[in-house]
C-alpha cells in the first residue's frame, strides 16, 4: 500500500475514516489526499512512533488496520458491524460506529477515541 498527497480514490477515503475513528480528524472523507489528510497522517505517524512524512506505506496502513481492528471487533460484538474484520475502516465500520454512538446518546461524531487524546 501507498498512499501520498494528490491520490484519489475508496483507500484514501478509508484512510480518512479510519483516522477520524482514531480522533485525528482529516476533516473531509472524500478520498482525496489533501494537505488536511497529510497533517493528520503525521500526526498519526508521530503519535505512533513512525516516521512522520505524511506518505501511508505498509508500515503505517498496517499500525491503523491494527488500531480499526479492535473497534470493528467490538462493534461485531455489538451487533452493529455485519463485515470481515480486517482493519480496514471501510463504509460499514465508519457507519456502524456512527450507529453505536447514536443509539447509545454519544455524539455521533465517527471518532471512537484513543490514548493520544
């Protein structure tokens, strides 16, 4: 996997959603790797010990796809993630988040919260 500012496309827009799950919030989840999506690359690059560049390798898809798979894990448990788990902050994780927060009277907000915070 790379990823880099000016790539469009489903793997950024997972990578946005699974930022904003982690509360590094890339502002938009349009699949376009813009200078808000570089800022919270890095922020989450240094908050995890990785290089901080701004640019998703191996290395760093794979520190979130093991961040995403604990909440997709419990959202399963909950009844409001019906997919694989696989780490990938797709539609159906983003969303059954937002359906968690929601039916449990959180802001419905898309971020689950992590250490960093």
């Amino acid at each position: 996997m790379l990823l880099k500012k000016g790539d469009t496309g489903n793997n950024v827009r997972y990578l946005q959603q699974g930022l904003r799950i982690l509360c590094i919030n890339p502002i938009r989840l349009d699949g376009i790797f813009d200078d808000n999506t570089v800022t919270s690359v890095k922020k989450y690059q240094s908050a995890r010990g990785l290089t901080s560049d701004g640019i998703v390798g191996d290395g760093t898809w794979g520190k979130i796809k093991s961040d995403i798979t604990p909440i997709q894990t419990a959202l399963k448990k909950k009844g409001y993630y019906t997919g694989t788990i696989d780490g990938v902050a797709g539609d159906g994780t983003y969303n059954g988040l937002v359906k968690f927060q929601s039916a449990n009277g959180l802001t419905a907000d898309g971020m689950a919260g992590w250490f960093w915070n």
